[in-house]
C-alpha cells in the first residue's frame, strides 16, 4: 500500500477518536449539568425552607412582642424600663399615669426627683404628687445591662391598713375606758367619802391632816391612772429633741430614791457607753424607765427580804446603747413573760395593765425595743435597746459625769 492510501485511514481512526471523546465529554458535561440542577433545586428548597422558618419565627416574635404590649397595658403595675446608662427606653401606659410625661429618653434618677417623695420608715415607698402612695421594686435584665421598675400602687392597703389601725384603736381605746371606769371608780369613791368628812366640826386636826393626806394619795393615784391613758391613746408620737444621757440617769437616780421609799434596796447605776446624747422625749423616756424600776421596787417589797436594783449603760455599736434594769426580786413566771407588755394584761390586783404596754410604745417610739429576761425566785431583768446621736455640745447637768459613772446608795435601809 502506498504512502497516499494510508493517510485517509489515519485521518478516519483521528475523526472517530475525536468523535468518542466529543461524546464523552458530552456526557460527562450533561452528567455535570443534571447534578448541578438537582443541587440548584435543593438549594432552593432549603432557601424557601428557611425563609418560611424565618418569617414563621418573626411572626411568632411579633405575636409574642404584641402578647407583652397587651400584658403591659393591662398591668395595675407602673412598668419602666431602663438602659445601662439609666435611661427609659420603655414604659407602659399606668407608669405615664403615675409619673406624667415626658417619660421616653428621660434619665429615671429625674423622674425620680421630679415626681416621687420617699416615705419615712419605708425605702421602698413613695408619695406621688397627687398623694397616691407607691412602692419601687427592681430587677436586672437577663442577659444585657439594664433594669425593669416596677411601680405598685399602694394606696389602697395603707388606706385599708390605717382603717384597721384605727379600729384597733379604737376597740383598745374602748378597753381601755371600761378598765380605767373599773380602776378609778374605788379611789374616786373613797376620796368622796374622805372629802364629805374633812369639815366635820368634831373631826380633830390629826385626823383631818390623814384625811387630806389620803385624798392627795386618792387624786395622785387617779392622776397617773389618767397620764397612762393619754400617752397610751398617743400611740408613741412624741415630740422628740437632743438631750444627754446623763441628764437622763441623774433624773431616775433622783426620781428611783423616791419611788423605792422605805425599803432595804441598794440601787446601782453605771454608765460604760461613750455615747453622750440621745434623741427623743426624755420626760417620756425617763417615765418608761421609772416605771421599770418602780416594778423592780415593787418585786423587791414582795420577796420580803433586802434586794438590789441595777442599772447599767453600756454601748453596744457606735449608734446604739443598752440600757440593762434588773432586781432581786420574785421573778416572773414564764408562763406570762411573753404577755406582760399585752395592753390591760396585769398580775396587779389595782393595776390598768398599761404600765409596761406604755413603756414598750415609748421605747419603741424612740427607734428602740425592749425585752426581758425573767426566772421565778432570781429576780428580773429588762433589756432596752436605744439608738445614741454624735457627741454635740450639749449642756449637762452637774455633778453627774456622762461616763464611767458608778452610783451605788443604800436607800431607807430598814433594821
């Protein structure tokens, strides 16, 4: 075969060659194609999934954001919210009424100022300007800086809780009339009788000297009977001023001598706290503390034996004071300790029960609290807890240094 047949075979086999791989690649290009659709299609579907996912969540978050504004305006609560720098950044529409515009943007530490006045006794009420009572509460935002203030209205439980005070008082006050009747009844019927004889022609100067002596007794006894129940019917609201500490313990040194008379009682005061004055009605302070150790005298001239009085003063931080009273006396059983500052509770057959109810009521009204320690046949201790002011120029009375003090006498001491 010649060099001219051969070539046409070649160029045949190169063609069918070039044909096959055209096909291939054809193939393998539709193969590509086909794949590359179906992941097309799959990508699409995943989109359209997750777009209807998404507009699926936002309409829930919108249902659930519109739920809150509903839940919020329908609150009896004042809501506010604030950013970290302490700006409202929300509020619902009882916050607008309670607190008046504007609100939005406003820095709450103003609002504050502008429209609430805080209520003594209670860091977490204030008075609004149209005199409704509200009370603050707090809470920090999960999860990003800021807080919710809650604004609760609650005028309507101070309104309801003064009622019930007030009844209160009043169911006592009535108590209080109906045992007074029964105590002054006796005393005002024997001065009666004292008076009707005291100008009796035949009656010796002796005897009208004794009758005018138990009638002053009979009008003293009613008087205090009286003082009891104004300043129980005060309800412990005392005109309070600075006063020292000693001026109060010289006055019980002098009133404690005349009230304990003629018994063998040593009497001891000590004065260990650096605190030199006190806040508070001192006449009314030193009548509570009299009246404890008028008790103390009274459980000592009923044991029948000589007895002591104690009063120590000791600090107990740098703005408190104890006041400690104790005796020697009978003690008190147990069974009544928890009642004894009950109002019209007494083991006294003359008593009005108001002696230590008052003395509770006073102490308390000066910011302090009163217990008691007690054991039959050891005799009885009185524990008064009083806030102390800083030491000012107060004057003080002479010859009673305001600390370090020990007085100790042995009064009336009878053979």
């Amino acid at each position: 075969m010649s060099t001219h047949q051969r070539l046409p075979t070649i160029q045949a086999q190169q063609l069918t060659d070039a044909f096959r791989q055209f096909n291939e690649l054809s193939e393998h290009l539709s193969a590509s194609y086909q794949a590359l659709e179906e992941q097309v299609g799959k990508l699409h579907r995943e989109l359209a999934e997750a777009r209807s996912q998404r507009l699926k969540t936002l309409e829930e978050k919108e249902q659930l954001a519109e739920w809150l504004e509903k839940i919020l305006s329908a609150l009896p609560a004042g809501v506010v919210v604030l950013d970290i720098k302490g700006s409202i950044i929300d509020f619902n529409q009882k916050a607008l009424e309670c607190l008046g515009e504007p609100l939005f943007g406003e820095i709450w530490s103003d609002v504050l100022k502008r429209n609430l006045t805080a209520v003594t006794g209670n860091p977490h009420e204030y008075r609004l300007p149209n005199g409704r009572h509200v009370s603050l509460d707090h809470q920090q935002l999960d999860g990003q800086a800021g807080q919710i203030i809650v604004l609760s209205d609650v005028s309507e439980m101070r309104s309801l809780q003064e009622t019930i005070h007030q009844q209160q008082q009043l169911s006592a006050m009535g108590e209080m009339v109906a045992s007074l009747a029964h105590q002054i009844r006796t005393p005002l019927s024997t001065a009666i009788l004292y008076i009707s004889q005291i100008d009796n022609p035949n009656l010796s100067a002796d005897k009208r000297r004794q009758f005018s002596q138990k009638i002053l007794q009979r009008l003293q006894f009613l008087e205090g009977q009286v003082n009891d129940m104004l300043l129980f019917a005060k309800d412990g609201r005392l005109a309070m001023t600075g006063f020292a500490l000693s001026a109060l313990l010289n006055h019980l040194t002098e009133a404690a001598k005349d009230s304990i008379g003629q018994a063998d009682i040593i009497l001891e005061i000590s004065n260990r706290a650096k605190a030199e004055n006190l806040r508070g009605n001192e006449p009314a302070l030193r009548g509570a503390l009299m009246n404890l150790i008028g008790n103390a005298a009274d459980a000592i001239k009923q044991s029948g034996k000589p007895g002591r009085i104690g009063i120590a003063v000791h600090q107990t931080g740098s703005k408190h004071i104890e006041i400690k009273i104790e005796d020697t006396g009978n003690g008190i059983d147990p069974a009544l300790s928890q009642r004894i500052f009950e109002p019209f509770f007494t083991t006294k057959p003359s008593g009005t029960g108001l002696g230590l109810a008052i003395v509770k009521q006073v102490i308390e009204a000066h910011g302090g609290s009163v217990t008691v320690k007690s054991q039959l046949g050891s005799g009885t201790c009185f524990f008064i807890a009083l806030p102390c002011i800083e030491s000012q120029a107060l004057l003080l009375p002479s010859g009673f240094s305001s600390k370090n003090h020990l007085f100790v006498e042995k009064l009336n001491a009878t053979v």
